[in-house]
C-alpha cells in the first residue's frame, strides 16, 4: 500500500520545493487534483524537480481536452518521469462542463469509456505510427511522424478514472488501470461497491481485478490532544459537506445510516450558509468517514482500515504546517515499511 500526498496545484514556483520536500519526508508520491490551475504544468516540474517521486493527477477534467492532446501530455510527463506518472481522469459535473469549459458533458459514463480507450490507443500509435480507434464519441485515425511524440523508453502512462456509482465502478474495472475512490469512500462502501464492482468489469474483460489500483484518498484527524484535533475536525467537516452536497453522492452517505444528510446540507447551500453546511456534519459522521488518532497510533488505524482493499492511499489534508507534514511523512514510511515485511 501506497502513501501519496493530495494536493491543488500551486503556483510553478513553488512546485518544485514541495515536490522535493514531499519525497524527503518519505511519501511514495504526489497526486495533484485539478481546480483553478491545471495539474499537468505541476507535475512537469515535480518530475525533474523530484526524479523517482510518483505522480499523478487527481483527477483531471477529461472531456474539455481532447484525448490526443491529453494522451500527448501524459506521454511527455511519463516519459519526463522515467516512467513514474499515472494520468487520472474524471468526467467533473455537467455544469462545471458545459458552462466553464464549454464542452459536450452528454452520456458522461459512456463518453468516459471511450474517451479512455481513445488515449490508450493513442499511447499505441506513439509507438506503432498507427492510429485507429472508432468509438461512440471520438473517431481518430490519421497521425503522421511530426505530430507523433514518438516511443518513449517507459512503459505506456496508467490511466486511472474517478468512478462513484456501480456504473462507473464496472466501467473502470473493465478498460481502466485504477479507481480514483470519491473521498467520502469510507470502508462500506468501498466493500459494498467499489471491490465487487470494479472486479465485475475486469472479470468482463478477462482481466485480473489484482491488476486495476484502487486509490483512496483518507480525511484524517490526528494530533496528541484534543486542542489539536479539534482544527482538524473543523477542516473536515466543512471538506465532507462541500462533497457531500452532489445529489449523485447522497446513495454513500443513505447507505452508511445517515439518511438525508445531502438534503440538508443543499437547504443550508442554497441559503449561503456555509458554516451551516459543515454543521450538518456531525461527530458521527467524521468517525464513520475520517480517521481520528493520536500520531503514534494512525499508521496502525490505517493499515486496518484500507489495507487489503487500497492501492494507494492519498492523505487528503497532509499539506499545511511543516511540522505535521513531516510527521505525516514518517506515518507514510511506517506504512509502507510494514506493508514490506
């Protein structure tokens, strides 16, 4: 099991000092999400800022690049990394979409699939000057050797999507390399739909589910006394309300015995009452959610809550004061140690 560091992409100029202190604190990668600046410039210079570090993106938004000009980028930032780059996408919501992006949002699952199928089969034509893929929504079948990157001396990018609903989960397991789990995955729902999903679709495809990554991203609530944790516990519960409120995510909360918590949480948006949002997530929701520890015993709770399910874990509020950042480091260098033995 993997230790990775979720982060928004920051300005360049501080890109590289993060990436070097992420790898020296002990962290297996760096994973940027993707907000108001893009993940990809980020990751370029992580990766000669860092040589060995992971990286990958968390997810990037899909449908406004087209696949040739995202399986482009991913092949330069594989090949940039010596082969330690994951590209991970995601479909983002219709209105972020179709409004600020200005893009095609119709048929998000299926788009998705062939979107993917459509990169991969771009990776092939770096290699082969063969590009041939015809699909539901994109047909690409003319390069020539300058519009080509060209072979790469690393194995071709992992291509990994953000999936929710069984739908997606199946669909990830069947033409993807790894699962981006929502960050309210908790492990009931990891168990109840992401496991036996993704494995139905591999099982479609003939594929070992061994082989699709499940990457998880853990809120954690840690700190040696209550005082500490208690700023913690603020920051998470106003992060579990702003991905609470998506209707298509109310099935994971329903199903964890908190019924309606979206619906509240939408009533308080809606009023711009955003302190009222994070209020409607209570202490119970953060244990069944979070993980809350004092430091010397979150290695442990983390080995027990993901271990034998994830890939990669991704430390969802990692980033901040240095002190704690290094200390989460060494929870990274514990895990990954006792996972060696």
């Amino acid at each position: 099991m993997q230790i990775d560091v979720m982060i928004l992409p920051q300005p360049l100029g501080k890109v590289g000092d993060l990436a070097r202190r992420t790898q020296a604190a002990g962290f297996s990668g760096l994973l940027f999400t993707e907000a108001g600046r893009t993940a990809y410039l980020n990751a370029a210079i992580a990766s000669q800022a860092a040589p060995g570090l992971e990286l990958s993106t968390g997810v990037a938004v899909a449908f406004p690049r087209s696949p040739f000009v995202t399986a482009a980028t991913a092949w330069e930032l594989q090949e940039a990394s010596a082969g330690n780059f994951r590209l991970g996408l995601g479909t983002q919501v219709r209105t972020h979409v179709v409004r600020r992006y200005g893009a095609a949002f119709d048929h998000p699952g299926p788009r998705l699939r062939d979107y993917v199928l459509a990169v991969k089969a771009c990776f092939a034509a770096f290699r082969t000057g063969k590009l041939d893929h015809h699909g539901e929504f994109y047909d690409l079948d003319f390069i020539t050797p300058q519009w080509s990157a060209g072979p790469i001396d690393a194995p071709d990018p992992k291509v990994d999507v953000a999936a929710v609903n069984p739908w997606m989960l199946r669909m990830a397991g069947e033409v993807a390399d790894g699962v981006h789990v929502h960050p309210l995955g908790e492990p009931g729902y990891l168990t109840r739909h992401v496991v036996p999903r993704v494995a139905e679709g591999a099982k479609k495809a003939g594929r070992s589910p061994s082989d699709i990554a499940i990457i998880v991203p853990a809120m954690t609530i840690v700190g040696d006394s209550d005082e500490e944790r208690s700023r913690e516990r603020d920051f998470v519960r106003a992060s579990m309300s702003f991905y609470g409120s998506t209707p298509n995510y109310a099935f994971i909360w329903d199903e964890a015995g908190f019924e309606g918590t979206t619906a509240r949480i939408r009533e308080r948006q809606k009023a711009g009452d955003f302190a009222g949002m994070a209020a409607q997530i209570t202490d119970e929701h953060l244990a069944a959610f979070a993980t809350e520890s004092t430091w010397d015993q979150l290695a442990d709770k983390l080995i027990d809550k993901y271990g034998g399910v994830a890939s990669r874990v991704v430390l969802y509020n990692a980033i901040g004061d240095p002190e704690r950042f290094e200390r989460y480091g060494e929870i990274a260098q514990q895990i990954r140690s006792s996972r060696s033995r």
